[in-house]
C-alpha cells in the first residue's frame, strides 16, 4: 500500500488544527485502509488516541436514532478493544446515562474528560447512517464541537468519511450547502478532502512493492497499461495486479498483453466492484447524467442537474464535473456491456462465421448482418431501451460485442456534448508467414434528430480526425435516422461510398 500521508497530506494538517472535516470518495479507492493506518500511527506518536470507527452496522437503525446510538457506541467499543490500547485510554464502561437523541454525544464527552490525551475520531462508512438517525448524529457531533471553547471535553479532531461530499452533510445537520458557517463541523474552510486516484508513479511504486516482495516485475510499457486502462483508480490497479500474478499464474515479467487479458477477465467476472456501480445505472439521478454522455449530447441546464452530476462524481462513474466523460475506459467498456445485454440476447448469428479463410475479420458481412438485425428488431429494441437518448449506440455496440468479443476486442470512446461515438475494432491474426498481425477498423457512429441538420458533414469530417489519430486511410460512418419522416424499418440499410475532407474513401452506413 502507499502511505497515508502521500494521499492524505491535509488530513493530518486539519487534526494538528483540531478540525472537523469530511474525507469523500467513491467505493474501494483506499478510505479505510489510510484512515486506519493514520489512526495507528498518530497514536504510536504518544499524544493521540486516534480510532477508526465504522457505522456500517447502523444501517439496519434506520430512523431509529435511539438503535443507531446504541450500535454505534457498541462498535465503538469493540473497536478501541481491538486496537489493544492501555487502559487509561479506553472509553469509560458503562457509558454515562443520557436520554435518546443524546447519548452518542454524551459518551463522546465523557471518554475525552477520562482520556489523558486528545481524542481523534473517525467515522467511516457515514453514509449508511439513515434519515433521522443520520441527523441526530450529526447534529451531537455539532453540538460538542460547539461547546468546546465552554472547556466541554470532546473529540478534538473528527473526520466524516463515506461517499458523499461536503454539502450533504451540512444540508443533513440543518444547514444550507451553498452558505459559510465557521462554527459549523461541517463547513472546513468551505471545502472537504477527496481521496484521489493513483498517479501513474504511484502505480509504479505500488507495483514496485510487489516485485521488490516477489522479484517478479511488471514491464514499464504494463504499467503504463494499467494507467491507461484504470486512470488509477485503486481498486482496478490492485485487481488487475491480482489477476495477473495470482489467478492467471503468470510466471515472469508481466506484459501489456497479460494486462490486457486480466482486464477481459476482470470484466466478465463481473467482480463485486463493477457489479455494485453498475447497479446504480438505471438509478434516475445516474441516468440523467450518463446517458448525455453515451448519446454525445448536451446535458440538462436546470440547478438539479449540477447536483446529479456531483452525485455520479462522488460515485466515481465520471472523471470530473464539467467535462463530463466515463471515469476510466474500463468502466466505459463495463457500461455498454451492461446497457447492451438485452440487445445481446438477440444476436442469434454466429461469431466465427464472420472470420474469413486467411483469419481477418469480415467487417462488411458484419455490417449487413446489423441492417437485417435492425430491420428485424430495431423499433422494439429502442422502445425497451431505457437509456432511449443513447439507444442506437448502445443495440450497435452489443451487437459489434457479441459478435467481435470472441476473437477480438472493441474501443469505445464517448463524452457528453461530442455527439458521436468512436469505436476501434481490433483483430488479432496469423500472416502469411505465420507473423502476429492486427486487423483495425474504426467505425463512428452518429443520430440525425428531429428539427436537426443531417450529420454526414460533421461525421465525415470526425470520422478523418479519428482515423488521423489512427493512422488508417478508411473507415465506416454509420448514421441513425431518428427523425419522424425517417424511412420505414423495413427499407432502412442504405450503403454508398463517401470522401472524408481529407480525401479518405469511407464507406457510410444509414439506418
């Protein structure tokens, strides 16, 4: 692991300041593990009795804030036992009487007035408190706060830790997200700390670690696969590490190409992390941010909508707040394939019919194989879809997964407001002389709206820039008519040829 203090460094300046502050980000990016171990060593270091205390066990309390008082001081109990302090350090046994709605505070209060050193506290996995019971805590945490300039004793330092960012703890304990109040725990120098994602040197320190315990090495070139295909985020680096090393028993250095085959395993699996951020897909709030992205259009403008987007941030589906695109390609593979199951099961075709005799992929059967498809089940498909904004990119995508996926592997790539999709077809095959080869074609896929302009110009003129980027002279524009006065489905599927701006002969696929 990398030490807390590299990816925390303000956390430890805002308890030396005895601050109260929020540490946010999405699931499996490291939050328990550096909290506990900054916890152990502020009090190895003699004058902190810093504790890691987890609400997770609170969830079940719901709006019982009496239940979600007694379970939490039962963790915290059972948490400073395990952490084999003296006993001058531990909480007091029994906990002060105090009525409901209090007793949380009220043990606080106690334990610092025993303790002979200053008390940190913090509460991991905030977010499964609920409703009023989340209210009720939050609102004796600012209580005590409050009352420590009075000589109160109380925690001296605490850090809320969970998914959600700032504002919601301020607008859960009674106060407003957009307004600045010092007295408030909740509101640290207006801001909260977010847990980022590895740096590509972090993974190289992280993978470091492993060779130097091992003696078995990742390739400069896979390390920075893994940073291309992760961004960094921690729980793919250390699952693509495990899978490689531990479940594919790779001896040796480890390759780009061993990346790259943990990364096809790691996604078929469908490993407890991908599958918990993909359940939250059809969540409203999610879709109304991730479907712009998929489609390539424009969000919404409206001042609910900047919250859905902080929401999806805070999840970790997108890479930031105002360029809105997919957080890293894995999760933008792992999200069509989600979205696109249905479309799947109705691909009958078979995927090595399309391989031809000399091993290369026959994309142009394939395309024709997509305008019977469409003719065939198109309309009903779009109508099931609910992503219906991005419905066409995502039936073309299953479609192109179902039947390339077998042999080879599909690159997508899309953002809100780009109003295409780009996707690269990679083929692996023998050559003539018995050389690995790659067969590449680059597909762009763009929706004629209604009220809009036809978007062959633009898509022709997209489609050059990506295969410039490529270095390859041709490609396919397919274009979705979604327009009312649109032909029939069952006279959809025209081919022509077209010249990009540059020259390129491609060839362009309406449907």
């Amino acid at each position: 692991m990398l030490p807390p203090a590299e990816r925390l460094p303000e956390a430890r300046e805002l308890i030396e300041m005895d601050r109260y502050f929020v540490l946010h980000a999405p699931r499996q990016t490291g939050k328990t593990t550096a909290l506990r171990t900054l916890a152990a060593e502020l009090t190895a270091e003699g004058d902190t009795a810093a504790l890691m205390l987890s609400c997770e066990r609170a969830k079940s309390a719901g709006d019982d804030y009496a239940a979600a008082e007694t379970i939490l001081l039962k963790s915290l109990r059972e948490a400073a036992a395990r952490s084999r302090w003296p006993e001058e350090l531990l909480p007091p046994d029994p906990w002060p009487q105090a009525p409901a709605g209090t007793r949380f505070g009220s043990a606080l209060s106690e334990w610092c007035r025993r303790c002979p050193r200053r008390v940190v506290l913090f509460l991991d996995e905030i977010d499964a408190l609920q409703g009023n019971s989340l209210v009720s805590i939050l609102s004796q945490l600012r209580d005590g706060h409050n009352a420590r300039p009075e000589g109160q004793p109380f925690p001296t330092s605490v850090a809320l830790c969970g998914l959600r960012d700032l504002r919601d703890y301020k607008v859960a304990s009674g106060g407003e997200p957009s307004r600045s109040n010092p007295a408030s725990p909740f509101n640290i120098v207006a801001k909260s700390l977010r847990l980022g994602d590895f740096t590509a040197d972090q993974i190289a320190e992280l993978y470091g670690q492993h060779t130097r315990a091992t003696g078995q090495e990742f390739t400069k070139d896979a390390v920075d696969r893994v940073f291309e295909l992760t961004q960094g985020q921690p729980w793919l680096v250390n699952a693509l590490a495990n899978e490689v090393s531990i479940e594919m028993e790779m001896r040796g250095a480890i390759t780009t190409a061993q990346v790259d085959e943990a990364k096809e395993r790691l996604i078929r699996a469908r490993a407890t992390h991908l599958d918990t951020l993909v359940a939250r897909l059809h969540e409203p709030r999610v879709e109304r941010v991730i479907e712009p992205i998929v489609a390539g259009t424009w969000p919404g403008t409206d001042t609910s909508f900047d919250d859905d987007i902080s929401y999806v941030h805070d999840l970790g589906l997108i890479r930031g707040t105002r360029d809105l695109e997919i957080a890293n390609p894995i999760y933008r593979e792992v999200l069509l394939r989600v979205l696109g199951a249905r479309t799947e099961r109705f691909v009958k075709a078979d995927p090595h019919s399309f391989v031809l005799p000399d091993g290369r992929f026959d994309l142009p059967r394939l395309l024709e194989e997509f305008v019977v498809f469409w003719r065939e089940h198109g309309e009903v498909l779009i109508q099931q879809e609910g992503y219906h904004e991005a419905a066409c990119q995502i039936i073309l995508m299953a479609f192109l997964h179902r039947l390339v996926n077998g042999g080879g592997q599909l690159d997508r790539e899309y953002a809100a407001g780009t109003k295409r999709l780009d996707v690269l077809v990679r083929w692996p095959y023998t050559g003539p002389e018995g050389e690995r080869l790659v067969q590449r074609e680059a597909m762009e896929l763009k929706v004629w709206r209604a009220k809009g302009d036809d978007p062959k110009p633009d898509g022709l003129a997209q489609l050059d820039r990506y295969l410039d980027r490529l270095t390859l002279t041709t490609g396919v524009l397919v274009v979705f008519d979604r327009r009312p006065e649109a032909p029939s489905w069952k006279e959809r599927g025209a081919f022509e040829q077209a010249t990009t701006p540059s020259g390129r002969q491609i060839t362009l696929l309406r449907v």
